[in-house]
C-alpha cells in the first residue's frame, strides 16, 4: 500500500524559531536514503531551473530538440528516467515521478529470434511474432535487481523498523537516544527547555519536493572544437559529436549518490548530509542485506555497445541476460535449467526501453544519432549545428568582429569532466567559459 503522507514530529526552538530536530520513523528515513539512487533527471522538472544550473538547459536541449536526432524511445527515457528500487514497506513515500518499486518484472521471449522484452504486447524485432513465451527467472534474487528480486533479500526499505531517528535541521540522520539529544541542545545552546515546543506535521508532495535539495577511470578522452570570442573572453560555443552530446545526457539518467563523493560537500547542499549520515550509520540499524556500499554507490549501467567514452564512480556495462532452450532466463551463464536438462548459456539481447539503473538495458547511453555535428552553448544548451543557429547565436551575442573569434580544440577527461559538473550545478550560464578558458590560457602561456 503506498503510503501518501508521513508524519513527522518537529521539536522547534520557539525563542530562536528554528527547528532543532525531527522525530521520525523508517518510512521517512528510507525514503531520505533513496533520494540518492534517483536519476539527476527526476529532479529537474520538479525544481525551479535556478536551481539545477547547467543541468536544466540539458533537461531542455532533449525536449527541444528533434526526433530526427535522436535514436528510438530516447527523449522519454532521458526526461522521465525510470528507476526501480527495492524499497519494501518503506517505499510508498516515494511516489516521485518514475520511480517505481522493485517487484519481480517478467521477461517475455519469442520461438523466431533470441531477443526478451517485458511486455507481451510488442511485436519481435524480425516482425514474425508477438513475445508471448513468458520466461522463469533461474538466479539468486539481487538488490535492486528488477527481474532478479525478492523482498526477502532487502527485507523491506533501507532501515530497520521500531527504531526512531532523528533528522537534523540539516538533513543529517541518527539513531534517537537521550545522549544524542542532550549533545545537540548542548550544541545549540538550548538552555530554557521551556522554549522547545513539539509540533507534529504531514510531510506529502510539496514538502518532498523541497526536502533535498570508486571512481572508474576515464576509458578514453573526448575532443571539443570550442569558438573563442578571444574580444570578449568567453567561449561561444563548442563543436561536439555523438560521444559528448551522449554523455552530457546521460548525466539525467545517473543517481544523484554518483555526484556527492566528486564534488564538495557544500556543493550538493543536505544530500551530502544524507550521504555522511548513511556513512556513519551502525549497520545494526540496516535491514538485512543492504549494504552501505549499496546506498552510498548507487549503480548505474551504459550499453557496452555504445562506446560511451566518459563514465564516472559505479556506472559500469550492461550485463548479459541468457536463455536456454526452453523458457528460462538468467544473468548466470553457468546455471543450470531443470526443466530441459542444459545449461542457460545461450546469450539474448533485452531490447525494452533505456533505463540506467536496469542492469540488463542495451540502449542505455546510446542517444542521439551519428554523423552530425552539434553545437553545445556556454550553458550547455544543445542543438545540431547548422549555419543558421550560428548565424542567430552570433547575433544573440553580439559579435560584430569575426575576426576576433578563434577556434581552439581541447581534451575533456575526467578532471574536466568534474570541473564540468560542478559548474552545471552551480551556474546557468558560462559553463564552457568558466571550465575550459583557463585551460586554453594555461597552453598559450
């Protein structure tokens, strides 16, 4: 049963008008942890553009841009990014857009071809028949696993249950004990106890909108041409190709845990406060089988097959899915199908929609088509290239002398590519500026 509203019972410093601490249960708490496993693109259409930076100039380049573009079922798995989370009984609060809990979703197959897909309404790639052969799962459950999960591995949502916790005024979270708040009205200053007054209040919707705001080493590196207004010192524009536009929006689709450890805590606002708390919390306090490492380090999957060059801490290819010769399916190629007597190592393609936290997606980080040219604005603004648009932004921008323009191509790597979301998340505007001209100054001098 999803549950709509969470009650919280506030302790507020009547003489300062500040809340002091939150008395909440594990509904509240799970749904807090979660917040660091949802895509960056959940995020941007509940949030005032001011508030995502760069990132809602990406949000709008995918919604503004043509289908001719991109690659099929693209813009809605990068504006609406599903993720599935094994959320158990402390799940219904998080009813944000797209984010469903993790049930054991079937995988449907067909007799003409090896590919699988989760609905049996669609007709198989080759057009010779529906999937309507529905396969058994053969493989130990897994977290956050959507065809491998049982709740019995999660045991239901991220903390245990009949204990309370306290929520800081700045989101951190601790077990609640008398010594806990003793030192935090110590740390406040809280002398008169008269002064604290307890209020109990539903936290729904609106409320949760408001609530939150291992490296992988670099496979490759990604050539820019930027145009250099070297007049007004600021980059007009970059020339990108597929590699960059795909992975300025995949950014969308990774959890928002993926950014904390690469940027400085003041930087991700509370959520870096929810991410100390889930570091310091006794596992004690942990349902079984949920790990730290599994809040913290929230994964997310690209299709081997795209060749997406950059990818940041947790974010690893798809895995395989494999079919024997009857109805059974399994990540394992080594296990083992009763029913037919032979091994499950014949390997099959799951074709469903992009989603990156879906271990098994193949078009995941595989957007927009090859063999154009884009051009990416100062503010991370995305469209393809054409001498109209640059005829328009040259003229937006007010550059009388073309000569004064230069064409200068740098390198992105992973230490460019954190200096560029750090200024996605902290400015709309002279993002290219702000992280390649002192680049490009360093080389002249």
């Amino acid at each position: 049963m999803a549950v709509n509203k969470v009650s919280l019972k506030l302790v507020i410093d009547t003489e300062r008008r500040r809340v002091v601490y939150a008395e909440a249960g594990k509904e509240f708490v799970d749904f807090l942890f979660n917040i660091l496993a949802l895509p960056i693109g959940t995020f941007v259409p509940l949030l005032n553009q001011e508030m995502v930076g760069g990132l809602g100039n990406i949000y709008d380049s995918i919604e503004n841009i043509s289908s001719v573009y991109l690659k099929p079922n693209v813009k809605d798995s990068l504006l609406t990014p599903k993720v599935y989370i094994s959320s158990g009984t402390g799940g219904g609060l998080l009813e944000l857009p797209n984010v469903t809990s993790t049930v054991p979703r079937k995988l449907y197959g067909t007799s003409c071809c090896r590919n699988l897909f989760d609905d049996d309404s669609k007709r198989c790639s080759c057009q010779k028949a529906y999937y309507i052969e529905e396969f058994s799962h053969r493989g130990k459950p897994r977290v956050n696993d959507p065809y491998f999960y049982s709740s019995d591995v999660t045991g239901g949502g991220c903390v245990e249950e009949a204990v309370m916790y306290m929520v800081m005024d700045d989101l951190a979270v601790k077990p609640l004990s008398t010594v806990s708040i003793i030192s935090l009205l110590d740390k406040f200053n809280v002398k008169d106890m008269g002064t604290l007054e307890e209020k109990m209040v539903d936290l729904g919707m609106d409320e949760r909108n408001q609530a939150s705001l291992s490296m992988a080493a670099v496979t490759s590196k990604v050539n820019l041409k930027l145009m250099i207004d070297t007049e007004g010192r600021r980059v007009l524009y970059a020339e990108a190709g597929k590699d960059f536009v795909d992975f300025l929006f995949y950014i969308l689709a990774l959890p928002a845990g993926t950014f904390i450890p690469l940027l400085n805590q003041e930087m991700v606002g509370s959520l870096g406060n929810i991410y100390d708390s889930i570091e310091n919390l006794s596992t004690s306090y942990l349902r079984p089988n949920v790990t730290k490492d599994s809040l913290l380090k929230p994964r997310a999957y690209f299709s081997a097959d795209t060749g997406l060059p950059l990818h940041l801490p947790n974010v690893e290819s798809s895995r395989k899915l494999y079919r024997c010769h009857c109805e059974s399916v399994s990540y394992d190629s080594n296990a083992f199908c009763s029913k037919c007597s032979s091994y499950i190592r014949s390997e099959s393609k799951y074709i469903g929609p992009p989603c990156a936290n879906d271990p098994y997606s193949s078009t995941v980080g595989d957007y927009v088509k090859e063999k154009v040219t884009y051009m990416v604005m100062d503010d991370l603004a995305v469209k393809p290239f054409s001498t109209t648009s640059l005829t328009t932004l040259l003229n937006k921008l007010n550059v009388k002398d073309i000569g004064a323009l230069e064409e200068k191509v740098v390198d992105l790597g992973m230490e460019e590519v954190v200096k560029l979301l750090k200024a996605s998340l902290l400015t709309k505007s002279s993002i290219l500026t702000d992280v390649f001209l002192p680049i490009v100054k360093e080389e002249v001098n």
